[in-house]
C-alpha cells in the first residue's frame, strides 16, 4: 500500500516550505502571503460549498412541505414553523408506487448474504495467498486483479439470460449470486492486506507452544484481524447495498425491487416528480451508507488505492 | 529419496538436486482448498456470463429465439454488422471523449485540490476532508438524484440562482434537453463524486514530499512553479498515475449515471455512452447477439486498460 498519512510534522510545516526561510525574505513576501491566504481562504470555502451543497439541498427539501418546495421562492432552511416529515411518509408508505419496506427487506437480504458468503470466501482465499505458497499463486492474484476491474455494465445481458435460465430472476439469491462475484476480489485482496499485517512468527511462537496450527490462528492472528474484518465487511456491505446496475436488470418487478431502483420510481414520464418525497428516499438510502463510510474510511484509505473499489 | 550413486564424492551434479525438490512438489492440498470456493463464485457469475457471451455473439440471438427458435450460428457477422454501424462509432467516440475529459478534469482538480489540503491550516483542512469524505460515501444512485433535483428545469436550485445573478435566459432552461448540456451536467455530477478520492490519494501522497528538499529549493531560488514540476511532482507520480488509469476505467464505464440522467427525458439516441447503448441493444430491442458483441469490445478495451494497473500493483507488491 503506497499511501500513508503522515499527519503532524510534516503537516504542520511542510506546507510552508517559505515559513522557515530567513526573516527577510518574509518580510518582502509577506503583503503577497497576505494575498495568497486570502486566495487560498476563498478556494476553500469554494470547495467545502461544492462538496457539501448537494447533501445538505437534499436534507433540507426532504424536510420542506410540497407548496414550499414546488414555490417561486427557494427555502434554504426547513424552519420549525414549516418542519415536516411529510415527504418521509409519503415515500414510505405512499401505494402508488412500488412500496418502501418490502424493497428496504430485499436490500438488506441482498446485503447480509452477499457480506457474509464474500467475506467467508474472501477470508479463507486470503489466508492461502499469506500463509501458504502454492503453485499458481501468481497467477490467482492477477486473476483477482483483472476480475475486479471487470465492468458489471458489459456482462449484464448475459447475467440477465443466464439469471433467468436458472429462474432466479425477481429473487434475492439470484442477485447475490453475482453480488458476490463482484465483492469477493475485493475482500481478498484488502483480507489478504490485512493478514499479512499480521506477522506469522506470533502465529510460529504459539505453535512452538504447543498450539496446533489452527489453534495458533485462530487464538492469535485471528483477534487481531477483527478491525480488518468489520472494515472490509462494512465496505462490502457499502458496495451490496449500492449495486444499482445488476439489480435494474434483474430486479424489475416492483415487489422484488431493491432501493436503488426503488429510488428511480419516483420519477416517471406520465407525471411531476415528486421531489419532496423523492429527496426523503434518498436520504433514507444516503443516511446508512454515509455513517457506515465514515466509521472505517480511517482504515481504508491506503487500501482503497491498491483495492480499487467505488466505481 | 532414491539415491542411484554409489561412489563417495559429493559432486552438486543437477540431478540430486532435482531429487531434493521431489518432496516439495508434493505440495499441501490445502491453499487449493482455501481458494477453490472464490474460484467456484466467480467462475458461475463471471467467467460463465462471459462465455455465453462469447457464444452469443457468434450467434443470431433476437426476440424470435426468445422464443424457442433455435439460435443460429452466424460466425462474426454480428461483429461486421455492429462494428460497420454508424451508430456503434458515435457512441465510442463519444463514450471515449467523455472519459478522457472526465478522467482529465478530475485528476487536474484532484491535484489542485491535495496541494490546497497542504496549504491550509490544520482545522480548515480537517473540515475540507470531512466534506469531502461526504460527498464520496454518498451512493450513487442518491447523489444523481439530488443532482438531478438542483438541475430540475422549473424548481432547481441551479436555475433559481443562475436568475438571481442576472441570467434570465435560464428561467426554466432544461439542462437535460440538449446532448452538449447533457454531458455537461453528467461531467459535473462525476467530478462531484470522483474528486475526493483523487484529493485525499495525492493529499496522502504529498505528506510524503520531503520538506526539507523544498526548503533547499527555495533557498537555492527555485520558485514555487519550479518546486512543484521539479520535485513534487515526481514523488506523487506514482499515485497520479494509478489514481488517473482507475479514473479512466471508471469513466469508461459509466453507465448509472447516465442511465438516471435519461430518465429525466434526456434524447436518449443522442446521448448514449457504452454502457447504455448495450443496454439499450440487449435489454431494449432484444438484439442479444449484437449488445454481447459490444459488451465483448468493452471487456477487451477494460482488459487492456486495467493492465498497467495490475502490473502496478504486482510490482509494488513485491517491492
């Protein structure tokens, strides 16, 4: 993994690399410093506004009343006295469209099963690639590797067939059949970062003990990948609930509909988009994924590099 | 061990040696084990999909086979009658000068951004990663939403405030209507998600740039211009490059994004990338045989692409 955080030091006085040049050279740069903070200061509220905008447009107008939001005049805040929680209801138990809880369910069973079969199999593959050498080991990686980059967007006529000749179109185990397939490269390979952290002379030491070499690991290596594993784990739970491309395809009908494509219902050709309502669902989808992400994005930011996900 | 030699020099001749490894090549079952239910998952969703769409694409695979005609084999006729198409070459075009303009205005505004992250005092940067951070957790299908409701042509907060600023030629101007605008939205909403990777990548990536060289630098005269292209530059390049073939991959292959952005009634022939037009070919008119044979053009173009990549990564794996 290439990057590391190095905060302090390096933070603290690296980016100014003038600040430690000799006082003159200060004093005639300073009026131009001055300028630079100045620029520097504006950029940056530029930047924050940018990134931050569309998260906050989209809790204020799921919280604003349909007269306000459809209105001449925008509300940038939802004030107590025109607070609601209107729109929530209406995505969520509103009939005309397909409906909120059996698609919040089918996400969720999409999501377990594809967390818990590809971190199983990612976790023992992981432990072949750190703990064993074994012929063909190489080309396994590669074969990860490339896999992972594989577009979704450029198989999903044949996983439609193929689904639908196994019958499992409309099912939660057909879409976590290929979910799976899509995560599993990348709990191997962040797993297998993650074990290697592990030295395995603890494991060595155990075993000269008199542990057995399933005892030595499971005692020893295996309570200090417990961070690795939950970050992976909520990574992959990120990237199963945020599957949009294959759930569109094979997911069509209303009631098996997971919430991204739940989501595209709400605006239809035959009639106004319901954006209220609309902003509600979408943050109802955001809200997990967002707090999830900023939990264990700590542990993740060398590995995201090296392990490529979000596409 | 088979020991054929009778006298007593101990000569390294090959052979002994090619005997001490018999035991080794009896290699332990168990890694094979470890990796064989990986290798089974991806073998029934990923390699089967492609090598039925191998087959398909050699086969006349419409709607009338949908129902039950037998699918002939028609060699690469799909190929010639796709790849001769007008309509195939737009969409590349097209979908390749998307990616690159994406790919390129990301990674410029990525870096701009890593070296503002470095120039700011600690609080200010911390705030910046946090902001960043949300808009990169945000899911995709979330994020072209709320997109889609700020470039709303009658309510949208973008057309509101372009009013405000004296442009009244945008009151309920649709953003979505025409392709060049179209793209332009979409290039915003991809920037929008892509930057903060790219940021915190090449942030991380100039803590590592030693401040001492830059002090040296600039007591030897080098102005700041010269700093960077001279000495930061290429410590970060590594990252750069990595972070900008990802971009390109990605870019490639967007297919979400563009996918939501049509719902809005957007020209749809007009503004098809890769991922819709196969859509549009397979799911749409039921031609399988021709959406597997653009999917198979993409696979080959993702393959070459993710190579240097996959290099990358072996290399410093090693390192």
């Amino acid at each position: 993994m290439t990057v590391v955080e190095s905060p302090g030091v390096h933070a603290e006085l690296g980016a100014r690399p003038l600040s430690a040049a000799p006082v003159r050279a200060r004093k005639r740069g300073g009026a131009r410093r001055r300028v630079g903070d100045v620029v520097y200061g504006a950029l940056a509220v530029v930047v924050f506004v940018f990134s931050v905008f569309p998260v906050y447009w989209m809790l204020n107008t799921s919280f604003l009343p349909n007269r306000l939001i459809r209105g001449s005049d925008l509300h940038f805040f939802p004030t107590p006295d025109v607070f609601t929680l209107d729109n929530y209801r209406t995505a969520i138990f509103d009939e005309s469209r397909s409906a909120f809880i059996p698609a919040l369910w089918n996400s969720l069973g999409v999501a377990a099963i594809t967390v818990v079969v590809a971190m199983a199999l990612g976790f023992v593959a992981s432990l072949a690639l750190t703990r064993f050498s074994f012929k063909g080991k190489r080309t396994f990686i590669v074969l990860i590797l490339v896999v992972q980059m594989l577009p979704g967007e450029a198989l999903f006529v044949s996983i439609f067939r193929i689904i639908d000749s196994w019958q499992m179109l409309n099912t939660i185990i057909g879409l976590s059949i290929v979910n799976i397939a899509a995560v599993v490269p990348f709990t191997i390979w962040t797993l297998r970062g993650f074990v290697n952290g592990v030295p395995a002379e603890l494991e060595e030491a155990a075993m000269i003990d008199g542990c057995s070499r399933a005892g030595a690991f499971w005692r020893i290596t295996f309570p200090l990948l417990a961070p690795g594993l939950v970050a992976t784990g909520v990574f992959a739970l990120i990237q199963a609930w945020n599957e949009f491309v294959i759930a569109l395809i094979i997911m069509q009908r209303p009631e098996s509909m997971t919430l991204p494509v739940w989501l595209r219902t709400f605006q239809q050709a035959t009639q106004a988009t319901n954006w209220g309502a609309m902003m509600a669902g979408a943050t109802l989808i955001a809200v997990p994924v967002v707090i999830f992400f900023l939990l264990v994005n700590n542990k993740m930011t060398g590995g995201l590099v090296s392990g490529a996900v979000k596409g | 061990m088979t020991r054929t030699e009778t006298t007593g020099t101990r000569v390294p001749a090959p052979r002994p040696s090619s005997v001490a490894t018999a035991p080794r090549r009896k290699t332990n079952p168990l890694p094979y084990f470890l990796i064989l239910p990986s290798v089974v998952a991806l073998l029934v969703a990923l390699a089967y999909p492609v090598g039925w769409q191998v087959l398909t694409s050699m086969r006349e695979y419409g709607l009338a086979q949908q129902f039950g005609q037998p699918a002939t084999f028609v060699g690469l006729a799909n190929y010639v009658e796709i790849f001769t198409s007008d309509d195939l070459w737009a969409v590349v075009a097209r979908s390749v000068v998307f990616c690159l303009v994406n790919a390129i205005v990301t990674l410029v505004l990525g870096i701009l951004l890593a070296l503002l992250l470095k120039a700011v005092p600690t609080w200010a940067r911390v705030v910046l990663q946090v902001a960043l951070l949300l808009a990169w957790a945000m899911p995709l299908v979330a994020a072209v939403t709320v997109w889609k409701w700020m470039f709303d042509f009658r309510t949208g907060v973008v057309n509101w405030l372009l009013v405000r600023m004296g442009f009244e030629q945008f009151a309920g101007h649709g953003w979505l209507a025409t392709p060049l605008s179209f793209f332009l939205v979409a290039t915003i909403i991809i920037v929008w998600m892509s930057v903060p990777f790219v940021a915190l990548s090449v942030y991380a990536a100039l803590t590592q740039v030693s401040g001492d060289v830059l002090e040296a630098a600039s007591l030897d005269g080098a102005s700041r211009v010269q700093s960077f292209w001279l000495i930061v530059l290429p410590t970060i390049r590594p990252v750069v490059s990595v972070v900008f073939l990802l971009q390109i991959i990605w870019d490639l292959r967007v297919f979400a994004q563009i996918k939501l952005l049509q719902d809005s009634g957007a020209p749809v022939g007009e503004t098809n990338l890769l991922g819709t037009f196969i859509y549009q070919l397979g799911v749409g008119s039921q031609d399988f045989g021709g959406a597997a044979a653009v999917s198979l053009f993409v696979l080959a173009l993702t393959i070459v692409l993710t190579w240097p990549y996959v290099r990358n990564l072996l290399k410093e794996d090693e390192a």
